[in-house]
C-alpha cells in the first residue's frame, strides 16, 4: 500500500493558502500536510488540526527542513498587492523572487511538483482579448515584474526535474471561514462591501469604466487542490516541465459597475444608502472596458470550473455584514 501523499503549503495563514489547507483536510483527510508562514499578514495558526509553523520562505535552510518529504507544495507566500510591493521593494524582491527561486530549488533537488500563482498583473496593458498565459509580458508595477522573475524561475528549475503548474489569477474577491473565523483581504469588490457596511461613499478612480476580471477566492483554493491532485499523478509518471493556467471567470464588470451593484444590494438588504465618488486616478493601470479570460485549459486539464458569483457574493457579504451589526 502507498503512503500518503504529503503536500506542502507556503502561506498557509493567508487569504487563499488557508482556504486551501482547510479545503484539503475536508476533501482528502488521508494526506499528510504541512502548512507554513511568517505571517506577516495572515495570523491563522492552526487549520482543521493542522498547525501552521513560522516559517519564512527567505531561510532557505529553514525552508528546505520545513518542507523535507514533501511530494507538492503549493507555493502561495507572496508579499502581494502593487501598493506593498512599492512601498517594500527589497521585501518584495526577497520574497516574491529569492523566496520563490528558494521553493524552486528545493522541488529540482528533490523532485517534488510544485504550484505556482504568478498573477495576471505580469500582463500589464493588454491589447487584445481574451487573455492568455502566451500573451507577452510587460508588467506595469513592480509586483508584477517580482511575478514575472517568479515565474521564469519555476519553469526554468522545472524543466527535466519536476512537474509545475502555474496559475496566471485575475482580481480575487469574496471571504471564507476557518474554524468559525472570517478570513478576507482588502480586494476591491471586498472594500466597497467594507465602505457601504460603515455608511461611507464608495470611491471609484476615474474613468470608472475600466474593467477587471473577477475570481472567488474558494474558487482559485480549488484550482489549487485539483492542481495537487493532478501533479501527483505527474509526478508518480515521472512528467517534468511547466504547465500554466489560466484561472479566472467570464465576469469583468467595470468598477462602476461594482460599485452600483454594491450600492444597490446594500439598500435591498436594509443597509445604508451610500454615495459613490468618482476620483482622479492616482495609479498608473490598464484601462479597457473588457477583461474576457480563456480558461478552457484549466476546465479541460484540470475539471475546474468557478462555482461563485459577485452578485450573489457580494449579497452574502452585506447580509452577514448587517447581521453582524444588529
């Protein structure tokens, strides 16, 4: 009998590594995990039994104890957001780049698949539609070049030595519970809901129109667990190489657009009726009014479909949220 796959998480305290280590305990509690971080954001200890060891992917020497046996890891510590990564850039550069090439090492030496997400900010101003991971890169921020640097590194270690998939994830949005705790990040869907819970005006860059594609966070934790399911069987055959995939969904409303949705909701639900304000736009971003995705790689390769909504989403986010205030 074969033992136990034994995957391993970077993050794991964090907005999608804990939704992923909480959804591999439900769905396969036969394998044996390792969750870790530094957090330095995500503060969650302990996932469904699993604890999470302080880790900081930077020590390579620590890093490499941590994750000794491991048949995956799915590499999700990142310093994440363009306003972070500017703000740091050395810690960016640390993690995102050292701390990745780290992990990569790690899986040449050994011979354990990984997973990657490199984000749909390593595109920058697209000119065409729908988005695919063969688009050519031009970042537009620093968080996206840390991305591209990431991603070059994994498919260069991966190649004749282990099997990667890299995930290319548009704007997350939504929360989800571990043990009872609500776990969420300041995305933009996230932070209008946040605005029109406290009665403040909801605040749009110009020109408003620009359009973003949106993906639920429980949506990208289950790309990411049949990511695990799928490189353990290429691992086993003894497949090496990179595979990338697109994760995202056929939403891409304008930010106004959002913003009215958020706006409507609140008033239907009994929330506050709350203003919307169109600013000048501080930050250098891709303006367009689509934001299509091909995602049939992922749906063909991996079975995976999006299951949530933002309508729907951003309906539960507001209920709870008036719940929680009576």
């Amino acid at each position: 009998m074969n033992e136990a796959p034994h995957v391993a998480v970077t993050g794991a305290a964090g907005y999608i590594g804990s939704r992923v280590v909480a959804d591999i305990q439900e769905i396969h509690p036969d394998w044996d995990v390792t969750a870790i971080d530094n957090f330095y954001l995500g503060d969650i200890r302990e996932i469904d039994g699993v604890p999470v060891e302080h880790v900081d992917i930077r020590n390579r020497d620590r890093l490499e104890a941590a994750l000794s046996g491991a048949d995956v890891v799915l590499h999700l510590a990142a310093v994440s957001g363009v306003d972070d990564c500017e703000n740091k850039p050395d810690l960016a550069y640390e993690v995102n780049v050292q701390g990745t090439n780290n992990v990569a090492w790690f899986c040449r030496k050994t011979g354990a698949a990984m997973a990657f997400p490199f984000s749909m900010a390593v595109i920058g101003d697209p000119d065409e539609f729908p988005i695919t991971t063969d688009m050519e890169r031009d970042p537009l921020n620093w968080y996206g070049r840390t991305k591209v640097l990431g991603e070059r590194a994994v498919e260069t270690m991966a190649e004749g030595a282990f099997p990667a998939h890299q995930f290319m994830i548009s704007n997350l949005y939504g929360g989800h519970s571990v043990d009872g705790r609500q776990v969420s990040k300041g995305t933009v869907i996230n932070f209008f809901v946040n605005r029109a819970l406290a009665g403040e005006s909801l605040t749009v860059y110009e020109p408003g129109d620009q359009a973003r594609n949106f993906v639920h966070v429980r949506d990208v934790a289950r790309a990411f667990l049949r990511s695990a399911e799928a490189l353990l069987e290429e691992r086993d055959a003894g497949e090496t190489g990179n595979t990338e995939y697109e994760v995202a969904t056929d939403e891409d409303p304008g930010v106004m657009t959002i913003a009215e949705l958020v706006q409507r909701i609140c008033v239907e639900e009994g929330g506050p009726e709350v203003d919307i304000e169109l600013l000048e736009n501080p930050r250098d971003e891709t303006l367009v009014d689509e934001f299509g995705v091909d995602t049939s790689r992922a749906r063909a390769e991996l079975g995976w479909e999006p299951e949530e909504s933002v309508a729907a989403t951003v309906r539960e986010l507001l209920r709870d949220g008036l719940d929680g205030q009576e």
